[in-house]
C-alpha cells in the first residue's frame, strides 16, 4: 500500500462509516461486510471478490489507529499536493511552481536523488502539522500588487489626451529556479523554525504576538543551496511596456487609476491596477484651475476705465474678443464659456481671464498732459480716507 493508494482510496466509504467513526464502528462495518463479501460465500464471483480485497485493505488502515492517523493527514493535504501521481513508493511528483505559488514550470523536483529526500522532508513537516498549511506555499489565487508610476506630459497632450508607452519593473519569479530559490537540482525545505506558516508566536506576558519567522522572513520555506541569479530570493525583476492611455484634461498632480495594468496574479489571480501620476509641464500663458483654463491678460489704465473690447487667445482655438465694462479694477476675472479643459463627460470648463491693468511706463507729451488732467478733476482725492480711518482702529 503506498501514500499514492491514500490519496486515491476513500476507505472510510470503502467500509460505509462516516470519518469520525469509532474504533468499533470501524470493526463493526468492517466485519459485517467482510462476511457478506467472503469468496466462500460467493465462489466464482469476481465482483465479490474484489470488494472483499477492498473491504480488507481499508480495515487494515482504519482499524490499526495509527496507519489510520497517517491516513488521514494525507487525505487532508490541499488538492495541489495531491493532482499529480506517478510517485512510486511513497513518492509523489508534483509541481514546484504550483508548490511555491509562482507559476513556473517544473523545477528540480524528482530529479536529482537528493531532490526526493528533501520533498519528504516538505511532507513531513506537513504531517507535523496535521496537514493544513496556511503558509506561502498554498496554491491560492493571489491578485497582483498594485504598480504605480510616474510620467510627464506637455500642457497640450495633456489637455488633449495620449497614449503613452510605459516601461513598468515589477517583481516576478526568477527565471533560473523558477522561484523556488534554491540551486538546480535541490529544493527549498519547511523552514524548522516555523514549520512553514512563515509566523512564529513571541511571548510577551499573558500576549501572544505573531510575526514574520525570523529564519525563513515569512516564506516558510529554507534553501541550503541558494540559487546563483536570485541568491535565493526566488525573486527577480522583470520589465514590461504597456500602452497607457492617458484621458483628456488631466492635471499635474492627478492620479489615474488603469485597472488591471498591474502586476500580473498568481495562480490564476487578478491582475493589480497600475496608478500613473501625472505631470504636466506648465504652459507660458495658460494655467489650469480644476476643468478651467486661465489666463492674466494685460490691459491698458484706459481700457480698463472707460471699457473695451480686447482679443484674448484661446488654447488650440481661435481669439474670442471680450468685453470690458467701463470701470474695471485691476485683477477682475471674466469668464469664457466652454473654453476650458475638456472634462470626462466631454464637455469642457470655461477660461478663466484676469485683466492685469499695466500702468504706462515712459510718458510722451500727449500722455502726460493727459493723466494731468485726470489728476486735476480731483478724481481720488479722499482714496485713503477709509484706510487711515480704519487704521487707528485697536
Ligand atoms: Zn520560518
Ligand atoms: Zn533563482
């Protein structure tokens, strides 16, 4: 009988007893069944007899506690353990890319006449552990890691939206061991400390504390014979470009999430999102404000005054021309509708523009006499009375 014949054998249903049977049920059924399919009773009845061989092997295995104890631990192992046969004597061949959750081929495993040792040692400290194993090694679906980058936009590809190519590293296993971490021909073992759950407890008081085991860092698996490329991380980094497309509108400092751009799953797993923050390179005369564009445009002291219409660009469009009303102040903002940056439903914001009233630099004759006369029609005289006022205030 080999742990091959466990695996595949049901004898509980064999002997019609359910798993929590006792000692005596198990001796009960057994004999019960055993008398009705004995070949003296059945001669010549092939059926019979083999059920009779059946009945007895799973008697010899649930009767003796022990044998049943083993039994039981292999039939608990998780199903990864258990898919691939073809063991002999004990042994089993598996996959050590589906045992270390990476995906890789087959690595090492049954070659090398080390190799088979060190798997029983793998199921041993299994069986110390009545067989659940709740470390890394689980053949679980995993999502991949969330990756993020960085790139750097123009203000007009920003406003317009871009695919951009993006070079993205991330972890992946190594190519030479297929991330087991350990040397061709040899495979990592249960970590003793930890037994594999990669957690070991710390006693602190009446507290129980469970943190990363500190011989195995929480894989739950040792190599002795570290693999050369990785230096038995299992671990190498890998690059990949993918096409980002990159929305209309973006801001410097945005986020964008890109579902399902990150790193790959393992085991079948979700892919991770990819998050791409966003710079943009500023413009020398637009600037953003949320979905609007704006924009400072200077004015003369006379526009601004008495009123005008002045020509004000727009990005990627044709000038609007924009009324000033008579006595505008400095720094008023005036808005442009649907002349911003595009938003996600394709509409767009407005522009923004702030008249910045220039003051004349160099007077010519005409100017000053001008400005004179505005001087002189005692147009301001009592400007700061309200701020001086207001000043003595406590
Ligand atoms: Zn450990
Ligand atoms: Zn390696």
């Amino acid at each position: 009988m080999s742990t091959k014949d466990y695996l595949e054998k049901d004898y509980y249903k064999v002997l019609g007893v359910s798993k929590n049977a006792s000692q005596d049920e198990i001796k009960k059924a057994y004999r019960k069944l055993a008398q009705q399919y004995h070949p003296d009773r059945n001669k010549g009845d092939a059926d019979a007899e083999e059920r009779f061989k059946e009945v007895s092997e799973a008697n010899s295995v649930l009767a003796d506690e022990k044998r049943r104890k083993e039994y039981d631990q292999v039939r608990s192992m998780p199903s990864g353990f258990r898919g691939a046969g073809g063991g002999q004597g004990g042994g089993f061949g598996f996959d050590l890319g589906d045992l270390f959750g990476q995906g890789g081929g087959p690595a090492g495993g049954g070659g090398a006449g080390g190799a088979g040792d060190r798997i029983g040692d793998i199921f041993g400290g299994l069986f110390n552990r009545g067989g659940t194993r709740t470390g890394a090694g689980t053949r679980r679906a995993r999502r991949g890691a969330d990756v993020e980058t960085e790139v750097t936009l123009s203000f007009g590809r920003a406003m317009n939206g871009v695919t951009v190519p993006l070079k993205l590293t991330s972890e992946a296993a190594c190519p030479t061991c297929h991330g087991t971490g350990a040397k061709a021909g040899t495979t990592p073992r249960v970590c003793p400390n930890c037994e594999g759950t990669g957690q070991e407890t710390r006693n602190l008081g009446n507290f129980g504390f469970s943190e990363p085991c500190h011989i195995c860092h929480g894989r739950g698996l040792v190599v002795d014979d570290p693999c050369a490329t990785c230096h038995g991380s299992g671990r190498a980094t890998g690059t990949r470009t993918i096409q980002a497309r990159i929305p209309a509108g973006v801001a410097d400092g945005q986020k964008i999430r890109l579902k399902g751009k990150g790193a790959p799953g393992e085991n079948g797993g979700p892919s991770g999102d990819l998050y791409v923050n966003i710079k943009v390179t500023p413009h020398p005369v637009f600037g953003r404000s949320g979905d609007n564009l704006t924009l400072a445009v200077p004015v003369t002291f006379p526009e601004a005054a008495l009123g005008a219409e002045i020509k004000v660009p727009t990005f990627q469009g044709q000038p609007v021309t924009l009324r000033i009303p008579e006595g505008t102040p400095n720094g008023r903002t005036f808005r442009v509708r649907g002349r911003g940056a595009p938003r996600r439903d394709g509409t767009k914001g407005d522009l923004l523009v702030t008249v910045d009233v220039q003051v004349p630099g160099k007077l010519d004759d005409q100017t000053r006499a001008a400005l004179e006369a505005l001087r002189g029609s005692g147009e301001g005289d009592d400007l700061r009375s309200e701020v001086l006022q207001q000043a003595r205030e406590e």
